[in-house]
C-alpha cells in the first residue's frame, strides 16, 4: 500500500528540520543543546535562521579575537562563552554592520533589524547556558541592545487597488509575442493571487501552501496554515471568490500537475506548487507598473488589507485574529497609529500667510 502523499506544510516542516541538520554541523558540538531546548516554541525556519546567526560569531571569534586565532569551530567548548567580556559583544556588534562572509567572500551588511535579530539570537543562545548554570556569566546582558526606529508602512490606497487589480486585468493589452502568450496563460492566476492577498490579508507563505480542497465556496473561506502550524478559516468576499473560481474552472483545470503537486491551488507554468519567490516577483511585476514610487511586495498587501480593515470597523482584536498575530500588540504598533488621512490634514490646518 503506497503512503499518503505529504502536505505542502509537512514536506515542507521535514525539508527544514534536515536543513537544520547539516548546518548544525557547522557549530560548535554543544551548540545542539540549544537548539534542543528551543524546538518545542520556535518553528524550524526561526531555528535555522537563528543558527546561521549563531555561526556567525564563532566565525567573529577566529576571524577577529586573538585568543581564537587558530581555533576550528569544533574546538569551541561552552567554557569558552564566559570568556568572552562586554567589549567583545559592542565589537561583534560593529562587525555585523560590515563583514565578509565565510564561505564565499561576499561582503554582507546589516541594517537595524538585521543586527537586532543576530544580537536577539545571541542574547538567546547566551541566557540558555546562563540559566542552566553552564557558564557563570552573560556579558551580552550588559550591552545595550541596537534601537530600531519606527518604519513608514507602505501600503496601496483604495484607488491603487483598484488600478492595480485593472492591471493584472488588462496588462495584455500592451503585449505581444511571448510576452503575451505567457501572460495569457497566468492572467487568471495572477489575478486570483492578488485578489487573494488582498482580499484577506494572508502571508505569501499561507497562500503558496494552498490546496485545491482548502477552498470553501460553500462558506466563502480558506483553510490556512499559520506560522507554528495552526489551522484557521479565513473568510472572503465575493470579489475573492469570482476571481478563485475562474482560476480554478478556467485555467487551473487546463493544466495536468507534476506528480506531488495535484492538489496544490496555485501552479508554476512548470506544473509545479509556486513557490514563495515566484509569488513576490509576480506582485512586483505588476506593482511596478501601477506605483513606480512604492516598493510592493506581498507583505504590503497583507498591510495594505489590515489598514483597510482596521479603517471599515475600528477593531483592532478582530484584525489580529485575522491577520494571525499571536500578540495584539504588534497589530496596534502597525495598524492604529494616527491615521494616515488625518495626518495630511496637517499640512493644511496651518496657514503660513492670508492670501
């Protein structure tokens, strides 16, 4: 008896956890009880993210601090944690800003989220040894973590909608050739992604791992996996649901998937599950058409939809829950600040001279 196929979100929770393996390899040998301990609250894509962030140091450490010169990654011993003082870190913490990567010598640089999420993943990896009386002291307690200043958040006004989705429907107008046949053959998809996306506020990665049998025309709603791997419903409008049915009855029907790819909803012109990549250069594409002066990327969807729901109903628990966000604090930073169209107000409430 053949076995179940995997789930996009199974396939893809086994293809991390073994990429998790071969860069653990890479660490020290007792870098694995960290990461041991943080498996039950951290998704695999955080932990492979915070290990290349950890290795990182270690590479500081030989590259820049004597003591280490000659040393070889599996030569680092806890011990060696709480030799490390302060000024170390506040050292560390200038290299990010600049430094040439290992293995390829590509010249990387890191801005303030950037350095905040390698300082973050170090105060992690440090205060786990701490706790656990490992080492006697953390000196990354006594260096002040990097600030981060608040962003703008980029998100499409009402009319921008509009026009953009009038794009994606009717780009082919100025097309020939190629250019043509292939828009011809993924007007319909594309138009369902971004109608999606902006219709219901999904992650890029939630709407990739999309299959055919989460879709409810029934309840107008889509079965969805968040990050941590819990199930949810979100509902859509009819706008969303014409633009998924004649996706699904027109071209998606057409299309014969690579074997392992029959149930997923959105396909490559490959046959194959599109991929996050593919979606965000997708909505670039057409983005750049439409708002030359706004960098659009999937994710300023999703925020272009959470500031419109915000706006229609004044609830900021309800656009948390259905954003995902397991803090409704992160959705009151993003979504009720001043509004955007009182603040323009601003610039005609004072008057410099009486005409």
């Amino acid at each position: 008896m053949s076995a179940e196929p995997k789930t996009y979100h199974e396939q893809t929770q086994i293809e991390q956890t073994l990429r998790l393996r071969e860069v653990l390899k890479t660490l020290p040998p007792f870098a694995k009880d960290y990461f041991r301990a943080i498996e039950p609250r951290s998704s695999a894509r955080t932990r492979i993210n915070y290990a290349y962030d950890i290795r990182i140091f270690f590479h500081f450490l030989m590259e820049v601090n004597p003591v280490y010169k000659n040393y070889t990654i599996e030569q680092f011993h806890v011990q060696d944690l709480e030799r490390i003082e302060p000024v170390d870190i506040e050292e560390y913490m200038e290299y990010l800003k600049v430094y040439t990567r290992t293995h390829d010598e590509e010249l990387i640089t890191n801005g303030e989220r950037g350095l905040k999420r390698k300082m973050s993943a170090l105060r992690s990896f440090y205060n786990y040894y701490f706790t656990r009386q490992a080492i006697s002291k953390n000196p990354t307690l006594l260096v002040d973590m990097p600030k981060l200043h608040d962003k703008a958040i980029i998100r499409l006004d009402v009319d921008e909608v509009a026009m953009l989705l009038d794009f994606v429907e009717s780009a082919g107008d100025k097309l020939t050739g190629q250019a043509l046949t292939y828009y011809q053959k993924t007007k319909e998809r594309d138009l369902a992604i971004m109608t999606l996306l902006l219709g219901t506020g999904i992650r890029v990665s939630e709407c990739v791992g999309l299959d055919l049998n989460d879709v409810d025309f029934k309840n107008n709603g889509i079965t969805v996996t968040r990050k941590g791997g819990n199930q949810m419903v979100v509902y859509f409008g009819d706008e969303v649901a014409d633009a998924l049915l004649n996706y699904i009855e027109g071209s998606r029907k057409s299309i014969t998937p690579l074997s392992g790819h029959e149930n997923a909803l959105f396909l490559s012109t490959q046959k194959r599950r599109m991929g996050v990549q593919a979606v965000e250069n997708m909505v670039k594409k057409y983005a750049r058409q439409v708002t030359p002066n706004k960098k659009i990327t999937p994710h300023k969807l999703r925020s272009t939809y959470g500031t419109s729901l915000y706006k229609e109903t004044g609830d900021i628990y309800l656009v948390a829950d259905v954003l995902g966000h397991k803090d409704v604090n992160t959705t009151k930073k993003h979504y009720a600040a001043i509004d955007e169209d009182r603040r323009r107000l601003a610039a005609s409430a004072v008057k410099l001279r009486e005409s």
